[in-house]
C-alpha cells in the first residue's frame, strides 16, 4: 500500500466531510440561505467522488500519489464550479424576478 496516497486521499476525505458538516451546521449564507438544499446535495456529490478516491487507495495498492491528487483535485474543481453555479445563476434570477415584479403593467385597451 502507498502510503502517501492514502494519507493525501485521506485528507482530502476529511476536508471534503468537513465542509459537507459546515453546510448542515454553520451561519453563512450557503448554510442557511433559501438553496441550501442545492448545496449540500453539491457537496454530498463532492463527498462521494472523494470518498470514492479513497477507497481506491485502500484497494489498489500500487496507485501513484499524483493520480489521487489529479483525481482529487478534479472532484474539488467540479464541485467549486458547481456550488459557484448555483450562487451565480440563483442571484441573477432573483434579480430578474425582483425586476420583473416592478415593472409596471400595461393597460392595454384595445378600443
């Protein structure tokens, strides 16, 4: 077994979990916002791909330590373009709703 790789996937495991137990516990707006439920379920996706990694170390024996960065380091980049996604594209349509609720209806009379 490479030991390296098991301690890098192992810390990765660990942050990925962390950050999955920040989202149910903490005070930030990812936590507590409207679509907190999008973004736990993106970081249970991220959770899954880092425990997955994990488990490949444990099984195979001879994977290099790059592939577990490689492959970690992936699962990280998705699920940061993921969650800043759902950040991005969720306050654009909250500010074209809010606009499309001032707006000014027309009275046509079609006399």
């Amino acid at each position: 077994m490479n030991t390296a790789s098991v301690i890098t996937a192992s810390v990765f495991s660990v942050l990925s979990i962390a950050v999955l137990i920040y989202l149910f516990i903490g005070k930030s707006e990812f936590a507590n916002g409207k679509y907190k439920g999008f973004y736990r379920a993106c970081c249970g996706v991220y959770v899954s791909g880092a425990l997955l990694v994990l488990l490949f170390t444990l099984i195979l024996k001879g994977l290099p330590v790059a592939f577990v960065v490689i492959s970690d380091v992936t699962v990280l980049c998705v699920f940061i373009f993921t969650a800043g996604l759902i950040f991005f594209m969720t306050k654009k349509i909250i500010e074209a709703s809010n606009q499309a609720g001032k707006a000014e209806p027309k009275n046509e009379d079609p006399e």
